[in-house]
C-alpha cells in the first residue's frame, strides 16, 4: 500500500519534491505525544535543575533563538512567566549578536533558553558565547533537535546547564520548520508546568493531538482549496501568546511561497490602528482565536469590523469550540463539545493551517516544497554570517 501525507502519495511527493514537508507537517500530533513522553523521562533530573535555578534571588529567565525558533520564545515568555512565577522575556539572537549590551546586564544571574532546530545556526552559537563572557551568573537550557549540532555540544559538562534532546523526528530535513518549531514550544509549555501539580499534562497533551489529526483528516481538503484562491497577500492576527503564532504562521506561508504571497502579522486590536491598511481583495486573513470568553470579546469586534467580500478573498478563523456570529469562509473547530484544554496547548495546533495552506499554495505556484526558495535566497541553515569579537561597553 502506497501512503499517503497531506492526502498525496509518497511517489507523487517525491515527484513535486515535497515529501518531508508533507510527512513532517503530518507528523505532528504523533511527534507531540512523543515530545511529552520525551519530557517524563527528563521530567526528575529537568526538576532537580530547575528547584536549585529558581531559587536564585532576582533570576530572570530569557528565551532566544533565531527566526522560526525566535518566535517560540514570544509565545512562550508570557505564559512561562504565569506558569513558572519568574520574570521572562524573549529576545532573538539576531538581536543580542548585534548590541549584546543592550539585552544582557551581567549583575542580574539569567537563565538563557535558546531554541534551535540545528544547533547550527551562528547566531545561536554567537549568542551563547557572548552570555559566558558577559554575564557573572548565566545558566544555559538548551532545547534542540539535533543532538550533533554545535548548541547541543557545546553547554556540555557544566551543572549550571542542561540539555534537552528532542525526538529525532523534530529535526525537520525541509527548509521550512514545522513539526521543529511545535514540538520545541510544547516542550517549553510542558516545562513552564514543571512544578504544578495540579494540572493532567498527559490530558492536555493527547487533546492536543487529537486536535490536530482532525485539523489534518477532517479540514485537510477545505484548506488545500483556500491555496487555489486567487490571493497574494495574507494576514494572521492572534493576541497574547497567540501573537508569536501569528508570527510564525506569517513566516510560513512566505517561506513556502518564496516570496510571491507577501504576509504579515499583528494583534487583533493592533491591526485597526493603521496595518489595516494592507487589506485588499487579493488579501488571505486568518484569525487566531483564544478559547477565553473575555479575549474573545475583543476578537469577534474585530473580526466583524471587516466589511465581507470587500476587504478580503477569504476569511479563516481557527477555535477551540463554536464561536457563534462571527463573519468567516471557513470555521475551523477544534472541539465540539464544551470542555476546553489550557489556553497555551493551543498553540501548537493553531500554526497547522498555515503549514498547510503553505504547502498547497506552494505547488500550486510551482515550487517545490521542500526547498521553494529556487534563487537560493533562503537556505535550512542561514549562510554568510561573519561574526565578530566583542569587547564589553561599560
């Protein structure tokens, strides 16, 4: 029996050269549960780090990472900061390479948590030697796909770090990162519950993939069908955590496209003041929705301020349960009964739809998605970085 990802063969993927993108798209939820089974098994010695760091007076706890991984750390800082009670922010390497001063204050001790797929990517390795050399008490986790990659090697063999190895199927062989990028956040949410006993994890976990098999079985032909739409722009709003989401949804849809569907990415309140500008009727729009009733609020006004068939080719909104009297093409609902999972475990699933349509609208403009960048302009692994010696600035 030939299988089929994403509704195509294997023999047909391999023709379009799409078959990691298809099979690591569709990998998904079963990548998640391993990443929580993953997860148990570090869950005493990750405990034992975790007890002795948060005890330090004044820690701060700082998410970085470059692109797609940078964004993990907006979506999580928020919500680690609640979990875990500790102040958290996320600052991309891109950002700290170029004015280290800027984001590291070597009197405050930090615990840095750098997310990479590869481990590889200069400005992860840059970022990681600029907070030895500056900080007096710097302590690094290291969330990684690849236990090869120079990250991974290199925080080895001190007990002020630690290392956590996903799966080695997050370690995503396409260009664009998919199942790398969800299964890095859920880990990271999975950590920020480190400490509660209060919550059912494996729960909140197998919800989660029940969700997102049925984004891929039941919602898999209405989505490929919005990539033959006639769009070449696309907006994604979520607010909160949602945000980081909304980022990387409008990162993977560019990827995929290489370019030829502009994207971008805002709040639903932040869009009326002023991006809304970009909206015409070439123009895809996809609505991220949280699952509490008084963030919804806000997001329905929004949603319904944008006049229909005007403004927008189509209109998407992603949800946990129905929301009644909302004005969108296509509902795409998670659950139909009333019981909910935890807002965070959201995250993961809302991102598969623009993985999705990213893909289909890939083929559909000709490319291949497993490497659509065919001037070269984008590469797995970003290329022709020149790092430089730093001296610190008083």
């Amino acid at each position: 029996m030939n299988r089929t990802y994403l509704g195509l063969t294997v023999s047909e993927l391999e023709l379009m050269n799409g078959i990691n993108t298809a099979r690591e798209i569709s990998g998904q939820p079963a990548l998640w549960n391993k990443s929580y089974d993953l997860f148990t098994s570090i869950k005493p010695a990750l405990s034992e780090y975790l007890t002795k760091i948060k005890s330090i007076e004044n820690l701060e706890v700082i998410f970085t990472g470059a692109g797609t991984s940078a964004f993990i750390g907006e979506a999580l800082a928020p919500i680690f900061e609640k979990n875990f009670g500790v102040f958290s922010k996320a600052i991309p390497t891109t950002d700290i390479v170029t004015h280290p001063e800027y984001y590291f204050r070597e009197e405050i001790p930090t615990l840095l948590v750098s997310f990479a797929r590869s481990g590889n990517s200069p400005e992860s390795v840059k970022t990681v030697e600029l907070a030895n050399k500056i900080f007096d008490n710097v302590y690094h986790l290291i969330i990684t796909c690849n236990k090869d990659g120079n990250l991974a090697k290199m925080i080895s063999g001190s007990d002020k770090n630690f290392l956590c190895l996903l799966p080695d199927e997050s370690n995503d062989k396409s260009l664009a990162m998919t199942g790398s990028f969800t299964s890095m956040l859920l880990t990271g949410i999975l950590i920020s519950h480190i400490f509660n006993k209060k919550i059912d994890l494996e729960f909140e976990v197998t919800k989660l993939s029940d969700y997102g098999n049925k984004i891929l079985y039941k919602y898999l032909e209405q989505l490929s069908g919005i990539a033959k739409i006639s769009f070449d722009r696309a907006v994604f709003l979520g607010s909160g955590p949602f945000g980081g989401i909304a980022r990387e949804s409008h990162l993977k849809l560019q990827e995929l496209t290489n370019g030829n569907v502009i994207c971008k990415f805002d709040t639903f309140m932040g869009f009326r003041h002023g991006p809304k500008a970009v909206m015409t009727n070439k123009t895809l729009i996809s609505f991220l929705f949280s699952n509490k009733e008084y963030s919804q609020k806000y997001e329905k006004d929004l949603v319904n301020s944008i006049e229909t068939g005007k403004s927008a080719a189509f209109k998407l909104a992603i949800m946990e349960n129905d929301i009644k009297d909302i004005d969108v093409n296509l509902k795409i609902i998670l659950n139909e009964n009333d019981s909910q999972i935890k807002e965070e475990f959201l995250l993961p699933v809302s991102v598969l739809p623009a993985q999705i349509i990213g893909f289909f609208k890939s083929l559909q403009l000709g490319l291949q998605p497993d490497q659509p960048s065919n001037n070269g302009m984008i590469s797995r692994v970003v290329e022709g970085v020149n790092l430089y010696e730093y001296s610190i600035v008083n």
